[in-house]
C-alpha cells in the first residue's frame, strides 16, 4: 500500500513541476551506468561488462542549451583474458533539452568527449579517447530536481595498443538545477 501512496505523490509532484533550463541556470547531478562492450584489438575480441559513475557541472548558454565538463570513473572486466581495468575520465560535454522549458518531463540528447587514464590489474596502463552520444529523459521533481533516465553509444580508442571498445550505454541518476540569483 505504502508504495501506492509513494507512487501517486511521485507522479503528483512531477506533473506540478517545471524545470529551470533556462539561459544562465547551472546543472550539477550525476548518474551511474552499465555499458555492455565489445573490445577489438590486433584482430582478436573480448567482452567486457563495466560500470561507470560520473558526475558534471553545466550551465545554460542559451535557453534548454547547457555545456560543461565531466569527470567520470569506470570499472570493467574483460571475459577472455580476464582483466579489471580503472579508468578516470574528464571532458566536456553538451546538452539540449528538446521539450518547452515548463514540461515537468523533458527529453534530452547530450553528447561529450572525455580524455581517459585507464590501468589494468596486470599492470598495463595507457591513455583513452571516449566519445558517447546519449538520449533521456528527465523526471522533475520540482523546479530544481529531476531524475534521469538515459540510452546511449560510446566509442573508446586506445592509445597504446590501438584497441577500440564500442559499447551500449543505461544510466540512471540525478540532477539538480540552479537558479542564479538576481
């Protein structure tokens, strides 16, 4: 019954609430992800399952238009061989809203590149360049809150030993949106 009751008032206050995505608000939040990959290198091939927690920082240039930066830490495991590879990551990012700046619900695209340090747990370190693209939806709370829900693609070309990983991107997470003071 409680869960009922949590679920109607969650939708209540997401139909009663706008969003502030408007010129010169700022965007803080973060988001947990699952990518599923395929690992290329020197012709053979490895699945790799990964987790990756990011964060970022945003502002609105415009109306429903923000960019910003985002620092990311992953960690995956390759099937054949099995390795754990830590990988750090920081880079820009944008993103548009799609929907008028009043919806309660708001869909978005975002795109971004970061620049990557990643380390094996056999001792092989190299640098990394990731570019993913992502589409989601944002749930607002209220004007300031909103859960998010995101599908995407990213591409990581390694520098060392020229390997590639393409992989398919879930996340879920949280957002928070501030309004300047006037």
């Amino acid at each position: 019954m409680n869960r009922v009751i949590y679920s109607v008032l969650l939708i209540f206050a997401a139909i009663n609430a706008s969003s502030q995505i408007t010129k010169q608000n700022w965007l803080i939040g973060g988001a947990a992800s699952f990518r599923a990959s395929k690992y290329e290198f020197g012709g053979n091939s490895s699945k790799q399952s990964n987790l990756e927690l990011t964060g970022d920082v945003g502002y609105f240039i415009i109306d429903k238009f923000a960019i910003g930066i985002k620092p990311a830490y992953s960690r995956s495991k390759l099937s054949y061989p099995v390795t754990i590879v830590n990988t750090y990551e920081i880079g820009p990012f944008a993103r548009y809203y799609l929907l008028p700046t009043e919806r309660s619900a708001n869909i978005f695209s975002e795109l971004s590149y970061q620049y990557g340090f990643m380390k094996t747990n056999q001792g092989v370190s190299q640098n990394s360049n990731n570019f993913s693209g992502v589409v989601g939806c944002s749930l607002f709370f209220n004007n300031s809150v909103a859960l998010e829900f995101t599908l995407g693609f990213s591409s990581y070309l390694y520098n060392r030993n020229q390997g590639k990983v393409n992989s398919f991107i879930a996340g879920i997470g949280f957002h928070f949106h501030l309004e300047k003071e006037k």
